[in-house]
C-alpha cells in the first residue's frame, strides 16, 4: 500500500478507517440499494482506489428489478432540482448542472418527455448527467423511449452503476 492509500485522513486510508455505519450511508449516497454497500463494507480494507472500485463493480452486475426500483427512487427527475441537503442530493444538483433551469423551452420539454417516459416505463428516467448539456439529456431521454422495459431497465441499471461510480470516487476523494 502507498503512503496515500493508508493515511487514514485521507482517500482510500479514509474509507477503510470510517466507522461501518457512516460508510455504509455515504455508500447508500452513492447506490441507495443496501445489499450493495453491505457487499462493499465487508471487504474492507482496500489496498487502494482500484480496489474499491472493483469491490463496488464485483456488487452491482446483478442488480435485481427491486433493487433498480429502490435506487430510483432516491433519484430526481432530470431538469428538477433536488431540493435536500443531504449528500446524495447535492450530487445530484452537481451532475445536472448542464440542464439550465432559465431556459424555459428546454425544462418544458424535459418535463413533458420525463412524463412520458414515466408513462411507459413507470419510473424516472435516469441517465448518468453528469458534463451533459440539458439538450443532451433531452436527446437520450427520447432515444430510449422506443425501448422496451426489459432493454430499458438494463440501461437503467448500467446509469445507476455508472452514477455509483463517480459518486464512489467522491466518497474517497473525501
């Protein structure tokens, strides 16, 4: 191990020295399905950020429709603001940042492409937004419509991976 990944004010020395509870609610910031950050938890320590990375990878493949389901739900609509203060709230206003809410054209349609959506899938649409424009995320919003739910909530699941991801390295950038 580095010098960096065992100081425990720090990175991955951070993540292994953090009680099991604080860890397992900054991982459920990332990946709001329990069963997973237990998974991740429990194989502390980590000799570095790879390490963790392939630890929270080895947990997610064979996310269930439940747990899809679970995760959403901590997720807001693209193009509304998260109104929290928790964390995984203020990551999400971070990761929408390239939807401007001025642009009044733009949250319309976002709004009437995420009922729609809504509609024919019966959750939120989710993608992975972070250093995406608005009008990109309109732009994928509609290209998954024409899916069906068992193709789409593959997607789903690889964007909740994705968005656990970055939020994992936030998690050990501290």
């Amino acid at each position: 191990m580095s010098a960096s990944s065992t100081d425990a004010g720090s990175g991955v020395g951070r993540v292994n020295s953090l009680p099991r509870p604080e860890l397992v609610k900054q991982l459920l910031a990332c990946l709001d399905i329990q069963r997973w950050a237990n998974e991740i938890a429990d194989r502390r320590p980590f000799a570095d950020a790879g390490e963790l990375h392939e630890a929270a990878d080895a947990a997610a493949p064979g996310l269930t429709p439940e747990e899809i389901h679970t995760a959403l739900a901590a997720h807001p609509r693209i193009g509304q603001r998260s109104e929290g203060d928790d964390t995984s709230s203020s990551w999400s206003r971070s990761e929408q940042s390239g939807v401007d809410p001025a642009d009044a054209d733009l949250t319309t349609a976002l709004r009437e492409g995420n009922e729609e959506y809504e509609r024919r899938f019966g959750h939120v649409y989710l993608v992975c937004a972070s250093g995406r424009s608005g009008a990109e995320l309109l732009r994928i919003l509609r290209s998954r419509l024409d899916n069906d739910r068992d193709t789409e909530l593959d997607i789903v699941a690889e964007e909740l991976r994705e968005i656990a991801r970055l939020r994992l390295a936030r998690v050990i950038e501290g």
